[in-house]
C-alpha cells in the first residue's frame, strides 16, 4: 500500500512517516516544497504522478489567532487546499483521511460532542476545517475525518513547550482553567491514522488521548513531570486578552464510533505527558 502523507514539516505529519517506517510501510512525504496544496494542477499533478492507495492529510493553517487577521489565507490552505486534494483522491479511486478539530462544534455545555453533533464553528479556523470536512463528504466516500484537539509532538511548537520555555523566565505563568478538553500527542495518534488506513471503516472519528483537563491542570502536570518550580495560576478565559479568535470552553470529544468501529483507544493523556516532557525538556 503506498501512503502519500502531506504536511510532513509539522507534528502530526511528522510523526505519520516515523511511525510508517516502523512499520515498514510505503509511505512518501510531502510539504509546501513539493506541492502547493492551495493549487489545484499542482496538487492534481504530484498526486496523479504518484498515485497513492491513501492520502493521510496532515497540512494544514493552525495559527488559530492569526487566522482572524487573514481569513481568505486560512481558507484557501485548510478549505480549498483540502478540496484539491480530495478531487484527485477521488480521480484515482484512493482513501483519503482528513485532519479536523474540535474548533468545528461551538464549544459550548458539558457534555462531550458526538461525531454527529451539530456543527457550529465560531471562528475563522474552525470555519475552514469545517469547510473542509463538507468538501470532502460532498467528494468522496472512501474517507476517514478524525477530529483532534489539543495536540502536541517532538515536531514543532506546541503548548508543552510553551509553558517549559516560560517557565525559564517567568516564576508564576496564569493559565485559564475553565477550557476543558483533551490533549492529543501525535505519537499516539500516528499508529492509530496507519491503523485505519488500511480499513474499509469510513466515518468520522473523535481521538485524542484519554482523559479530560483544564489548560490550568495540564500545564500544572507538565511542570510536576518537568520537576520545574513554578507557581501556575488559574484565571478565567474573560481575563485572558491575548487571544483574538474564540476559543472553545468545552472540548470534550465523544470516542464512542472509534470504540464501535474496533479501534484502540489513545492512552491517558497523563501516561503519554510524563513520557513525552522527558523526550523534550532538555531541548527547551
């Protein structure tokens, strides 16, 4: 099986090529230095020259806050970009499976969002991601759409490396602690993307590591594992002003269709921090 992975310069994509060379797979990398996926001939041409049996589509525009200062951009990489690829996917008959986020539902109540749930993004970011689901349900029917949050890998910067780099300059870092969610570790869901690859159980998918938190708790767990002393202070997302795009109060993500669908579920998001702060600390 050959298994075209886009967006290999960030975390996810990243961590899909290592764990397919583990695996022996036949994977071929690609980023913005081989294709363009926000040109349409470009993108048909590369993955018609290659023709892969899946693409596992990780490239994407995540600069959240960014993305409400230049919406057309975040729109053309995670909407029209997702498009192209899906239209040549659909030209050679390959699987496809499509990255998405939390930020698709409105973030709202207490309870976890199932697959179907409705969606109802609430800024520019979660607008493209969902724009990009639709483009491709409405162009395909051999795809896979798994939704994540939260994430964090070797590759790249991340909210685990934010909060050790701050905590060497800073002695007390305010953390909101009334977003709940899930965080999900790229190590873990990159076996899982391989897993599904090779199936025929299409759908939508929610997989993040197990457990929920605050952004308070996580950061608190990723000093403890640090063995970093730093006071960490809750706060309110009201009193929280740098964020310029609406952030989801609550995350959490229903795993029940992965679970149905007879895939493993992600380890506790605690187990996989402790292992991967002592990947990363001493390269902060």
């Amino acid at each position: 099986m050959k298994i075209l992975v886009t967006g290999v310069k960030g975390q996810l994509g990243y961590d899909v090529m290592k764990e397919g060379a583990r695996r022996g797979l036949e994977c071929i990398g690609a980023d913005i230095d081989e294709f363009d996926i926000t040109d349409e001939k470009q993108t048909h041409d590369f993955i018609l020259s290659l023709r892969p049996d899946a693409v596992i589509h990780c490239a994407a525009y995540t600069a959240v806050d960014r993305a409400e200062d230049e919406p057309e951009l975040c729109e053309r990489v995670n909407a029209k970009g997702t498009e192209n690829i899906a239209k040549a996917a659909k030209e050679i008959d390959a699987k496809m499976i499509y990255i998405s986020t939390d930020y698709v539902f409105d973030g709202k109540g207490d309870t976890p969002f199932e697959t179907d749930s409705p969606a109802a993004p609430q800024c520019e970011y979660g607008k493209s991601k969902y724009m990009g689901e639709l483009a491709v349900k409405e162009l395909l029917s051999k795809y896979f759409i798994v939704r994540i949050s939260w994430v964090f890998g070797v590759n790249g910067n991340n909210f685990v490396k934010t909060m050790l780099r701050l905590a060497k300059t800073n002695s007390e870092i305010r953390v909101v602690n009334d977003q709940i969610g899930s965080p999900t570790c790229t190590a873990d869901l990159a076996p899982l993307l391989l897993d599904m690859v090779v199936t025929d159980k299409y759908g939508v998918y929610h997989a993040t590591n197990e457990g929920i938190c605050s952004w308070y708790e996580f950061a608190s767990k990723i000093f403890e594992y640090a063995g970093v002393d730093v006071k960490v202070t809750g706060i309110p997302t009201s009193e929280y002003k740098a964020a310029k795009a609406v952030r989801p109060m609550n995350s959490r993500m229903s795993k029940r269709s992965l679970s149905d669908a007879g895939f493993k579920l992600l380890p506790r998001w605690e187990d996989t921090l402790k292992w991967y702060v002592e990947q990363v600390k001493e390269t902060i």
